[in-house]
C-alpha cells in the first residue's frame, strides 16, 4: 500500500537534493513498508551524514518505519550541539567520531614529524 512522507533536510543535507527540494518540505510517495533509512537513501542521502532524524517531531531511529503523512526532518551532523540525549541513530554520536578520527590523524601526523626530525631528511637509494 503506498502512501506520502513529508521530507524536511537541514544545512548541508540539502547539497544532495535537486534545487526545487532545497531547504523547504516536500512529499515522497512510498510504495510499502518503508523505513526512515530507506526512504533517506531513495533521497540519495548517505546515513552516515545523518546525526538526527525527527518524524512528527519526537527522535527516531533509522529502522522506524514511515506511515501516511508522516513529517520527517532530517539533521546534518551538528558541530555545536549535543545531541546525544536525543538521538536513537547510533550509540556515539557523529561528531564525536569524527573528532576522535580527528584527533587521531594529527597524532599520526606529529608522530611521522617526530620520526623525521630524528632520523633526518630521506635520502635517494
């Protein structure tokens, strides 16, 4: 049985919509059983860019599945705003992960520095 989901995106979410979807609501019309993950891929939204999903305004996961009319709002990673408390997408949320991927690479990248200095310039075998 088909039926229409209401699609807000937020900030950069809206870069992978064509222009006339851009930073307003819209309607997707489903066919079946559909959840909040699916019907953001059939947007050509990654999950992974996903930090909050709201359907008729209360956090949802990505496994819930949509119904007639829902209202979907769909939020980027937020770089101030922690948003743990009320997420139900992942355990961590995104910007956590991503500093810590953050963190790590700087540490690789003093690390291979510190190894140069000691070592000296590479020479040509």
């Amino acid at each position: 049985m088909s039926h229409t989901v209401y699609f807000r995106l937020y900030e950069e979410l809206n870069d992978y919509l064509p222009e006339e979807k851009r930073k307003r609501t819209f309607s997707l019309s489903l066919k079946g059983p559909t959840t909040v993950e699916e019907a953001i891929c059939l947007l050509g939204v990654p999950p992974k860019e996903v930090d909050l999903v709201l359907v008729n305004g209360e956090s949802a996961p990505f496994n819930h599945v949509t119904r007639d009319a829902d209202r979907v709002s769909v939020y980027p990673i937020f770089e101030s705003l922690d948003v743990s408390t009320v997420t139900r997408l992942r355990d961590k949320s995104l910007l956590a992960i991503k500093l810590a991927r953050e963190s790590n690479n700087r540490s690789t990248k003093k690390q291979t520095l510190e190894r140069r200095k000691r070592n000296g310039p590479k020479k040509d075998r």
